[in-house]
C-alpha cells in the first residue's frame, strides 16, 4: 500500500516536473466554470435546461448581418464537472502550448458557486497535475447579466462585497484545499492568489488599511500552514481605485499607491474590453489594448503580466432586441501577432517569470475562448503552439 502511494505520487511529481520543463513560457487562460448544472443557479431563476450557460450559447441568433452567431463548439455541448472530459481538456490545452488554468472563483452569501468545475471536474481528471492552475477570486457582484432573456441587466442576485470575517472563513479553505497542491501555480515558490474588483473587496473589508491588514493575515496564515507566503496578484482596470495618498503631503492620487498600500505583488489584465471600447476592429482593439503596456511598466511598481483577449461579443447574454458592442473580425492570425508581442515584452524582463494571461479557454458567452469551433477549429490554438512550443 505504501508502495503504491509513493509511486503515484512520484509519477505525478514527474509528470509536473516534465511538464514545467518543456516549456519556456507560462500561457495562462481563464477559466469560467459556467458550463454545467450548478444547483444555485436555481436560487436565482438560471438555466431552466440544466445545462448552465450553454443555454445562452445554443438559443444565440445573428442581430446584424455578418454577426458571428451562433459560435458552435466542436466538441458539443459537454458537461465541464466530467472528469474524462477534463482529462480531454488538459491533454489538448499542454498539446497547444496552454500550461496553467486559472479558474474564476467565487464566494457569494458565505457559500462557494461554479466550484464544481474544478473540485468534481480538474482535480478528479486522472492527469491532472501535468496541468499548473491558479484561482482569480471574482469578487464582482453577481447580476442579470448572465441572464440571456432579461433586459434590465441591473438586477442584483449576491453582493460581491464580503466582511473580514466571511474573508477570514474561506480563506483557510483556499489554503488547505488549493494552495497546498503539487500543480498549484507559484512565482518566487509562493502561491498565486487573483483578486478581480479591488473596489469591492476594499468597501467589504472597510477601508483601504483593512483591506491591508486582511491581505496581511491571509499571508501569515499561508505561511502557519507551511506555505513560503502567497503571492497575491490584482487584475488591472478602471475598478482599481486610484485614491490612496502614499506620500506625505503628496494629494495626488494614483493607481500605483493603491497597489502599495494593499501590498500587491503583480497585476495583470483579464479583458481588453476593461479597457478598450469594444466597438472596434480586432486590430485596432489589440493595438489599443497593448499599449498599455509601456504604461505600467512607467507607472506600476510591481512586475506586470502581460495580457492578450481573444474576442468580444456578449450579445447571447442579451434578448434579441438588445444589440450590443462586438469586436470585428477577430481570427487565430491576429491573435497570433499579439501572442508574439507578448512573448516580446517578457523576453524584454527577463528577471520576472515567464507568465502571460489569455482570456480565455471557454468565454463562449463572451466570444472570447481557445476551445475549437465551427468556424476556426483549432486555430487559435494552432497559433499558440506555433508561438510558444
């Protein structure tokens, strides 16, 4: 019995170990784990065919001529807390050059939602820690914007704001449940922790200096628990407040001082549409969107990751009447110059880890995801690999 605990833990230690090694760069993409029947969308009146967000996806129609709709998944229609189908997603993702998951997370009314992707799906798939992954806490507050068939998107299900003590809860569950994997995602040995609206999680908390000092006791804890620390990582955009003062006498408020003073380790984007209007050519959207980068680098004080969007187009979230913003002609052509930009930017810091973020593998709700299509198959992840492996 011994034995055969060792072997497998040996042989999945190998495994993660050849898997770290055979490739140069970390390719990150986000994962929304949306696409099965979570009971709590019940709680909320989603998803009358039990198949989560893929309702949205098989009922989306054309709005405009030439609209990309609907976006047909090569693979069907599957369950996403399958196991074997997490095993076919794991081999194609490191087949293509996509080494590490980062899973949206969240937390509403002191429960867990959308978990079950990732603790009945990827951490039961038999090959599971060839595959890096880390979790994105997206704390945004949780509205009817999933819902296709409502017009008024202002609708609030859960707050996304939680108290010290509801943080203080989950995170020892973070720690003992996530962090403490093999395959859990590291920078400098510590675990790497995302946390999307910083807004919410400062008005939550109750300040920028309780925010501070929760942030503060999340590490030491990590670090009782046998843990080199955490890394903790903000997502970068118009909800990170520029509102902090660092410097005596200094009124000038900038984003960077926010970053500071919460202590942030690095920041990275999840969406270009975070910052770029999505009325647009791709070309030009990219374009836009990495020219942010030269900004960090002369305005952030802690390393950035650089960050490339696949697509836009949220309108299966919308009723017919209800056209919407979608970025145009988006191909794996495109994606692959800005995949090679990014490679440019972390070859030009070569003293930080070799991390860049996708959005995303899935967003099919959003127009954005590697997974193969009807219209591109494989491309986009044939640009990957010809990038990165």
């Amino acid at each position: 019995m011994v034995y055969r605990f060792l072997l497998t833990a040996l042989t999945g230690f190998l495994a993660l170990v050849s898997c770290t090694r055979a490739q140069k760069y970390d390719v990150a993409a986000y994962i929304w784990p949306a696409y099965h029947d979570d009971p709590r969308y019940q709680e909320i009146g989603l998803f009358a065919d039990h198949k989560g967000e893929w309702e949205a996806i098989y009922n989306a129609k054309p709005k405009f001529e030439g609209h990309r709709q609907p976006r047909v998944p090569t693979w069907g229609y599957f369950d996403e807390t399958s196991p074997e189908m997490q095993e076919k997603i794991i081999d194609t993702a490191l087949e293509y050059g996509v080494n590490t998951f980062i899973f949206d997370w969240y937390w509403f009314e002191n429960r867990p939602f959308l978990e079950d992707v990732l603790n009945k799906g990827f951490l039961k798939a038999s090959n599971n820690r060839r595959m890096k992954f880390y979790l994105m806490w997206a704390n945004h507050t949780a509205n009817s914007y999933w819902d296709r068939n409502e017009a008024d998107k202002s609708k609030v299900y859960w707050r996304g704001e939680v108290s010290r003590d509801v943080f203080d809860g989950f995170t020892g569950h973070l720690i003992n449940d996530y962090f403490s994997l093999p395959n859990y995602y590291r920078i400098d040995g510590k675990p790497v922790f995302c946390i999307y609206d910083i807004t919410n999680f400062i008005n939550g908390m109750g300040g920028v200096a309780q925010a501070r000092e929760a942030l503060d006791s999340f590490r030491a804890k990590a670090v009782e628990a046998g843990l080199d620390g955490l890394h903790i990582q903000a997502i970068m955009w118009g909800s990170l407040p520029a509102t902090i003062s660092a410097t005596p006498g200094d009124s000038e408020p900038t984003q960077d001082k926010t970053i500071q003073a919460l202590g942030f380790d690095s920041i990275t984007n999840y969406q270009w549409c975070h910052l770029v209007s999505t009325n647009n050519e791709y070309k030009d959207w990219g374009e836009k969107g990495i020219s942010y980068w030269e900004e960090y680098d002369k305005e952030i004080s802690v390393p950035y990751y650089p960050h490339v969007s696949i697509d836009w187009d949220p309108n299966p979230r919308y009723p017919m009447d209800r056209v919407q913003h979608s970025v145009r002609n988006s191909s794996p052509e495109q994606f692959e110059q800005f995949l090679r930009k990014a490679k440019d930017y972390l070859d030009s810091h070569p003293g930080r880890t070799p991390l860049i973020t996708v959005n995303a593998w899935n967003e099919w709700a959003e127009g954005s995801y590697l997974e193969p299509d009807n219209d591109f198959g494989y491309g986009y992840l044939e640009a990957v690999k010809r990038v990165f492996k």
